[in-house]
C-alpha cells in the first residue's frame, strides 16, 4: 500500500497537478481577455509548456537512474544548450521570433486582424503559438506559418485603421457627360448605408481605347463589409447609368459572312 502511495506521489501527482494548473491558467487568460492582445496569447503558450517540464522533470527524479536531475541538468546546462541549439535550430528560431513579434509595442497584428504575409493568401490572425502563426482564409483554410517566417517577412495589415476602403473602376463610353457619371458614382457609394467618411472623389484612371475609366473609393468601418458593399455599389451604378443613359463599353465581336 505505501509502495502504491509512493509511486503515486512521484510519478503521477506531478502529473495531475500539472494538469489542474493548465486548466486555471487556462480559466485566467480567457478567450475573452485573449481577443486581440497577442502578447498573452503567446505568454500562456509559455506558461503552459514551463508547466509540463516542470512536472516532467520532477518525475524524473524520482527514478533512480535520474536521481540527480536536476544537479546534472544544472552542470551540464552549457552542453545541453549547445546540443539543444544545434539540434532544434528551427524551433528556437521560431521561438524566439513568436517572443518579439508578440512582445514588441509595435507589433505588426493582433489577433482577430486581417493581414497579408508575404504572398500567402491574405486571411484573419486566429492564433500564435511558439512554433506558428495561424491564419484563418475566407475559404476557412488555417495556413500554418513558422514564426520566423513571419518575423523576416512583409507584413500588410488591413485592418489597424479604424476604416478600410477599396476602389471600385467602370468604363465610360467616349463622348459621356463626365460630370454626370461621377456625380451619379458619388452618390450611389455615399448612400450606401455601409459607407463611412466624406464624400468620395472619382477620379478618372485612365482612358483607353475603348472607353474611360472612373475610380472611387469605397469606405466602410468594418472590413468584412466592404467586399459585399462594393459589390453592392457596381450592381446601382450599373441601373443609375442606364437609366441616364450612359453607356458602359464593352467589347463586340462582329463576323462577316464572306459569301456577301
């Protein structure tokens, strides 16, 4: 019975214990305390971890082999990290690069924003851990990307400002009342009950050889409501200018019958 008790004590307790302060660390750094704040997110990374080494190693010394665990890790601690550093090179890279991107008072995005790393698909910061980045994509993929990757690469953040915008181009035919189609573009975003802002401008973007292209931008407050706003705006410009009459160009294919 004792013998039970002592094996109980040194090799499952630790354990169990472990395990109970991964449900309270788990209980104070909530979701709701998470959201948006990537420093902590990654720091209960790191709590965690340093939590189930601990109750590893205090196993460990209960096993007669690894009696002195602690005193030889604490000699040997400069060849342990220089064999640990040679042989997970990778993973303290990303270690080490989750640690300042999460640390840093600048850092590029918190969780929640929507960003675009390097070429990879553009999709919202879902998590960080001490190996990776995880981003969730609109097609609801989660692409995993090692911190270091993330710590050497351009980072385009969409959503830090308090508004997003993106611009919308249509075609003009030659010979329209430029006025008229830019005040009718005008209108149509700023009475979009998405929009925020001032008025918008368009602009003309180039004129082509077939006809003139118009530029607005559309300004929204979230970024999930602009792609559906923009859309929005396209399809009323389309019925505003052929109610006035003006004419969106397109290409025409004519054929000729070779027998006439």
């Amino acid at each position: 019975m004792m013998e039970a008790l002592d094996i109980f004590l040194k090799y499952v307790l630790p354990f169990i214990i472990a395990y109970v302060l991964n449900i309270v660390v788990g209980k104070v750094f909530s979701k709701k305390r998470l959201s948006g704040k990537i420093h902590l997110v990654f720091l209960k990374g790191i709590i965690i971890a340093l939590i189930w080494i601990v109750a590893a190693f205090i196993a460990l010394s209960g096993v007669p082999t690894f009696s002195k665990t602690w005193e030889t890790a604490i000699a040997s601690s400069g060849i342990v990290a220089v064999v640990i550093g040679l042989a997970a090179q990778s993973t303290l890279a990303n270690v080490f690069a989750g640690i300042s991107l999460s640390a840093s008072r600048s850092r590029p995005f918190d969780i929640g924003d929507r960003v675009c790393i390097d070429h990879i698909d553009p999709g919202f910061v879902e998590n960080i851990t001490l190996r990776h980045t995880v981003i969730k994509t609109y097609q609801n993929e989660r692409i995993y990307i090692p911190n270091s990757t993330v710590g050497s690469a351009t980072i385009i953040n969409y959503t830090q400002d308090k508004s997003y915008s993106f611009p919308i181009v249509v075609s003009v035919a030659y010979g329209t009342d430029m006025q008229k189609a830019m005040d009718i573009m005008a209108d149509v975003v700023e009475q979009h009950p998405n929009h925020c802002g001032n008025r918008p401008v368009v602009l003309c973007k180039e004129c082509g050889d077939s006809g003139i292209t118009l530029r607005a931008l559309v300004e929204t407050k979230d970024f999930k409501d602009n792609p559906k706003t923009c859309s929005d705006c396209l399809v009323e410009i389309m019925k505003r200018f052929d109610a006035a009459g003006i004419e969106i160009p397109y290409n025409k294919l004519v054929v000729y019958n070779g027998d006439k």
